[in-house]
C-alpha cells in the first residue's frame, strides 16, 4: 500500500469510524431499538468477516474492509468495528442519556482526532507510548474536553473527562481502546457529575 493509499484508507476508516456518532440521536427517539441496532450491526459484521475467512466476501462489506483495512488487520479478523458498536452499545446501556452520548461522542471524535493528528502530524513518540505520538494524545484530550462540555456545559468535569481519555488512549489498546474511550469518559464524567 502506498503512502496516499495509507492516507486515504485512514481516513474512510475514521470517516466510518465517525458515524457511531449517530447513535445519541437515535437513542434519543427509542434507546431500545437502538441497542438492538448495535447488536445486529455488531453481529452482522462478525459473520461477514467469519465469511471473509471461509473464502466467501459479501460484496459490500468485502469492498469497504478492502478499502480501510489497517496492514496489522491482513489476514487477521478485523476487531475495530466489532469492539466500535460494543463500546457504543455499552455506553447506551449503562450510563443515563447524557453521559452515554458523550461516551459515545468521545468514541467517534475523540479517538478519530487522536489516531489522524497522530498518523499524520505526531513527531514526538516516547517509548512509554508504543508508537502513540503526544501529538494524538493531546488531540484527544482537547476533543474529549470540547464534546463533554458541550453536553454537559460543565468545565471541571470537561477536563477531567479529558485528562483521562488522554491517558486511557496514549495506552497500546489497539483496536480495544474502541472498548476503553467510552467506558472510561462515562465513567469518570458520572463520578465527576456525582461529586
């Protein structure tokens, strides 16, 4: 893959990885229906890469996995969308309204911010970080900070949430850190509201 394919699948993958952002909006209109839309989609997309494996690639999803696929995902099952829709699915089912959607928020801008600015423009790489630039982590914290004031118009909380998601995201989860983001900014955002 050439550096302008790298680019170009890095950033469909963000762009898809960003429509998680939906989620809060819908939940809104029935957090039932949602859930259960996360779950098919979670489930829908296992199989799909089970099929993948087995010889057997359904056209749409085979050609949009084609597209964003990461070099350490060839030949591997690809976790990211599977590990996205739990994580958002878990954030709408154990937080209240406000909280899950800036995990869910969190998840879909915050993680993108981190993994784009860090791909593209992250120069200072500790060994500490395994590969993560400061760069992507301060993107991260600066999007966390951003998307939980906006919901919750509360600035000591905002930063805080931040502050963690910075370093839950500096640490090596890979694909798991779609697990990590949201879990950690509801959680610390409801013990911050709480407090």
């Amino acid at each position: 893959m050439t550096a302008s394919q790298t680019v170009r699948a890095e950033f469909a993958r963000k762009g898809i990885h960003i429509l998680i952002a939906l989620v809060p909006a819908l939940a809104a209109f029935n957090r039932s229906n949602t859930a259960l839309i996360l779950m098919g989609g979670v489930f829908f997309y296992a199989c799909a890469e089970e099929a993948r494996f087995l010889g057997f690639t359904p056209p749409l999803i085979a050609s949009i996995t084609a597209r964003v696929q990461r070099k350490r995902e060839d030949g591997h099952f690809a976790l990211g969308p599977i590990t996205l829709g739990l994580g958002a699915l878990l954030a709408l089912l154990l937080f209240p309204p406000q909280i899950a959607a800036v995990a869910v928020y969190v998840i879909a801008f915050s993680d993108s911010a981190a993994t784009l600015v860090g791909k593209f423009l992250g120069r200072l790489r500790p060994a500490f970080m395994a590969g993560k630039s400061v760069e992507g982590s301060l993107a991260c914290f600066v999007a966390s900070a951003l998307v939980c004031f906006l919901i919750l118009r509360d600035w000591r909380t905002a930063l805080i949430t931040a502050l963690s998601c910075m370093l839950a995201e500096a640490l090596p989860f890979e694909d798991f850190d779609n697990l990590v983001l949201p879990m950690t900014a509801g959680l610390v955002a409801l013990i911050c509201r709480a407090a």
